[in-house]
C-alpha cells in the first residue's frame, strides 16, 4: 500500500505527468482533423450530391477536359452519355464529372 501511496505522490508533484508527453501529439491531430480531413470529407460529399444531380441536357466537364452536354442518364448505371460534339457521342462514368455547368 505504501508504494501506491509513493507513486501517486511521485505523480502529483510531476505536473502533467503522462498527459504532458501526450499533449502535443493530441494537438497536431484536432489540427490536422480541423484543417485537413474535415474540409476534405465537406468537398467530397459536395462533389458526390452534384454527380447524383446530373441531369439530362446538363453540360460537363469531364476529368480529362472533355467537355459536352449529357444526352442520357440512366437510373441505377454508373455511366452517362455525352453528347460531344455534333452528335458524337460518349459514354463516361459519372465519377469522371469534374463540374456541371447547367
């Protein structure tokens, strides 16, 4: 019983103790958290509404700079058909839309 008595003791006149060697590395995390991941997460789902919203006669852009009005969309497919250029057409996955211009 004795040891525990001196131990806390030990603890107490220590300061922080193990919450002070741990205390830096908990800051870097909300910092990295608050500046880095949640701004990410807020992008991402803003980019997956605006490809749920694609619509039929919407004008894209795809991710490799292909640019052209959506001529169909089907329900449930991963995919969209792009009216390119004077009726050519292509097929692309929704995850290629970089931004929609409607």
């Amino acid at each position: 019983m004795n040891w525990l008595l001196v131990y806390l003791l030990q603890d107490a006149s220590g300061g922080l103790g193990g919450l002070g060697m741990f205390l830096p590395l908990l800051l870097i995390i909300v910092v990295f958290y608050f500046f880095i991941i949640r701004p990410q997460q807020k992008r991402e789902k803003k980019r997956k509404e605006m490809i749920a919203a694609v619509r039929k006669g919407d004008k894209v852009v795809t991710a490799g700079g292909i640019h052209g009005k959506v001529h169909q969309v089907e329900e449930g497919s991963t995919s969209v058909l792009l009216d390119v250029d004077g009726g050519m057409k292509l097929r692309v996955e929704k995850q290629s839309i970089a931004s929609v211009k409607e």
